[in-house]
C-alpha cells in the first residue's frame, strides 16, 4: 500500500518508545521504507538493534561514529514524512527554540518534509505553561501535532500526558500525507452495508450485508486522492480514516434520499450495498402480537437506487453497481448492466467458495458497457476492492 514512501521515525527517551516499534511494524507491512534515528536517552528504552531489525535500516544515533559522519540533512531530505514518536518534554523544548545537541534534532532542522509529533509526558508537565507555549511555537512553525490521550502514566497517575497509540498515529500520517493523487478531486458516492425494513418497532426483515466489501472500496478510494462519502446501512465496520465522510441510513428509502441528494456533486457512484427489494406494506405501531399459526406479511416493492441514477446520470457521472446472483450469473448480470444503465457492474456469485457476506475474502467478474467481462481470482475484500479501483482508473 505505501510501496516507495519513506518514513522517517524519532524516538526521544520516554517510556512510550516501546510502543514506536508497532509503528514502525505496521509500515513495514504496508511497505513503506522506514528509517529510525533516536537520541541518547531513546537508548535507555528502546534497543537500537530491535529498531534496526524492524525497520531493515541501521538506526542513526549519533553526529559521527567511527570517524564517520552521518548526513542529518539528506536524512532529513530523504524522508517524505518525519515522525517523532513519542516526543519527550524535553526535546519539544528544544525543537521550540532550535537546539541542535543530537541527531534527531539535527535532522530535525533540515528536515523539508512535513513533521508530526506525538508528544508523552506526565500530567503535570503536559500542563504545564512552558510545555503548552512550546507547542504553540511548534505549531506555528507549521508542525503537526497528534495531542496526547488520557489514561494511566508512568507515574502510576491517571491522567492526559499518554502518547496516542501507534494505529492511531499510523492513520493519521497515512490519511494526510501519503495519499495518492490520481483521484484527487475527484467526488466518489458508495454505498454499503443492508437496509433494515421494519415490520414493527421491535422488528425487521434485512440481509447478512456487512459493508465489509463497500467499505473496502471506499478507503481504497480515499487512498487514490478521491473525496468519499460512504451511504452506510446495517454495517458492521467502521473506517479509521477520519475524512471519509459517512452518511448512517437504515432504510432502503432512506438510502434512497442520502443518495439522490447526494449524486448532484458525485463523479463516480459505487452501489455496494445490499439494499432490501421489498418493504412492509405497513410498518404496525405496536409490536406484532403473536396469534394464528400462520401470518402472511405484505410487502410492497422499494424504489431501485441504482436503476434511477442510471436514468438520471450525466455524460461525465460514472456509475457502477453490483450484482449477487445464485444461478446464471453472467447473464443476470450483464442484464442488470443493461436495465439499469449502468457502466459496469461487480458480480459477486454466492456459489464461489470463499464469495460473500461477511468473509473477508470475495471473488468477483467485472462486467463492462461494451460487453468485455473480466474474472479475477480469489482474493482479500481489500485486494478485490484494488482491482476494482484499477478497473475504474482504466475507463474513466
Ligand atoms: N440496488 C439498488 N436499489 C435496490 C436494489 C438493488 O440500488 N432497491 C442495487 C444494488 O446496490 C446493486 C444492484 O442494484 O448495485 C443489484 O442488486 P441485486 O440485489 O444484485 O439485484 P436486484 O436489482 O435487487 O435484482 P434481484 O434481486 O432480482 O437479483
């Protein structure tokens, strides 16, 4: 996912630092090279070897070692995002006013790329006056600061001084720094998830739809550079990206409404979601007595979403929908394509192994305007929801 990117993470000494090498783990995993440079005091608890094996780079520590001088400034040039985690008091005061008595800090200085902070300190000197003006002047200087959490500290007190965790601060790096451009600008439309009808207040009829599948393509989106807004039904995911924009409905109507409302400003609708073909006739007021030993439900017909914004989109509006099917799968498809206008359509088949609701794993055949299908094998939701962002990429 962050193949090519460079990472550049400082450590300063604070008990906190153990929890830097989950950072440095986790983009390690998505690829992302990743160099370390600690100060002196890092040393005291962090090793430099388990930092060095992490990161598959040497760690810097010092100006100079051997008789061999290490370049803080291309260090600092190298990198396309330094982080500094966790940042002591100490060396936030020092960042504050320009000291430059280590490596880090060096590098700190002639860093050219963004800097992002994650300080960690005892209540009292988070608190503290000092500590508070020397993160305004960081921030001045144009800093980015992830603010501390509340909870046990190494004093054994309870209170704000905890560094943010290592997936929180991975997050937010990832969402506002390593973006990919090629959809920049670009307004992308997704639903996801089931629609719940009610039958009374105490019951529905829905589907096993988890949003896993929806919600997949939606961060794959949000990486590419695109601006996404998410139509969520019943899910059960969440996304740690906070500028994925969600919009909750609960009903086929519902999401019906979010989406018209919404498609005005969209470039690329995706129609993930499971929506409910039919609804109560009427949804009773009071719970549902139980009497006879049989009792017919009437169900009236919900508006197509997907089948109405075929009609209504622009020339410029790209709209792909999905298609479940049990039987005849291409032919159902490609007649969904059809009926409902739509650009291509995803068709999942329930009869694949490993293909469905809930798995984290889908198979999927892309079926496209000019009739050209396309299978791909069995793969993760998060690669089945890449090789549907690459096939958008290709026809847009
Ligand atoms: N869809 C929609 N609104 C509906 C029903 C479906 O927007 N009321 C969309 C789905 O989000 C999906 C596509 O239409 O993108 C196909 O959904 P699917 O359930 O496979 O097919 P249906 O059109 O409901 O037809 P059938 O149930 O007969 O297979």
């Amino acid at each position: 996912m962050l193949q090519g990117k460079k990472i550049l993470i400082g450590i300063t000494g604070s008990i906190a630092a153990y929890k830097t090498i989950l950072l440095i783990r986790q983009f390690i995993k998505a690829n992302a090279e990743v160099k370390v440079v600690i100060t002196p005091a890092a040393k005291e608890f962090v090793s430099p070897l388990v930092l060095a094996v992490l990161s598959k780079n040497k760690v810097v520590t010092t100006l100079a070692e051997n008789d061999e001088w290490e370049n803080h400034v291309m260090l600092g040039r190298w990198a396309d995002v330094m982080i500094i985690a966790p940042l002591s008091c100490n060396t936030l005061a020092k960042m504050a006013v320009g000291i430059c008595d280590n490596m880090l800090l060096a590098t700190y200085l002639s860093a050219t790329c963004p800097i992002v902070i994650a300080p960690a300190m005892d209540e009292d000197m988070w608190k503290h006056a000092t500590t508070q003006r020397n993160l305004q002047s960081l921030k001045k200087d144009g800093v980015h600061i992830i603010t501390v959490n509340k909870g046990e500290l190494a004093s054994g007190l309870i209170g704000e001084g905890r560094m943010a965790e290592p997936e929180a601060i991975y997050f937010y790096v990832v969402e506002n720094f390593l973006r990919a451009t090629i959809f920049h600008k670009k307004n992308i439309l997704i639903t996801a998830g089931g629609t719940h009808e009610a039958l009374d207040p105490v019951r529905f009829l829905g589907n096993y739809s988890t949003g896993k599948m929806g919600f997949a393509i939606a961060e794959e989106m949000y990486l590419q550079g695109a601006n996404v807004t998410i139509i969520a039904g019943q899910v059960q995911v969440a996304t740690p990206y906070k500028g994925i924009k969600i919009l909750a409905v609960k009903t086929a109507d519902e999401m019906y409404d979010a989406v018209v409302k919404e498609f005005k400003h969209t470039d690329i609708a995706i129609m993930a979601a499971a929506v409910a073909d039919y609804k109560p006739k009427q949804t009773a007021k009071e719970k549902i007595k139980k009497k006879e030993n049989e009792l017919t439900l009437q169900l009236i017909k919900n508006k197509d979403i997907l089948a109405y914004l075929g009609s209504i989109k622009k020339k410029h509006q790209l709209l792909i929908g999905f298609a479940l099917e049990t039987q005849q799968e291409k032919l159902n498809a490609l007649n969904k394509l059809k009926s409902k206008n739509a650009d291509a359509i995803v068709l999942n088949s329930l009869k694949q192994k490993g293909a469905g609701f809930g798995l984290n794993t889908n198979k999927i055949t892309i079926l496209n305007k000019d009739g050209n299908t396309k299978d791909y094998s069995l793969k993760s939701k998060d690669a089945v929801a890449k090789d549907i962002v690459s096939f958008i990429r290709n026809i847009v």
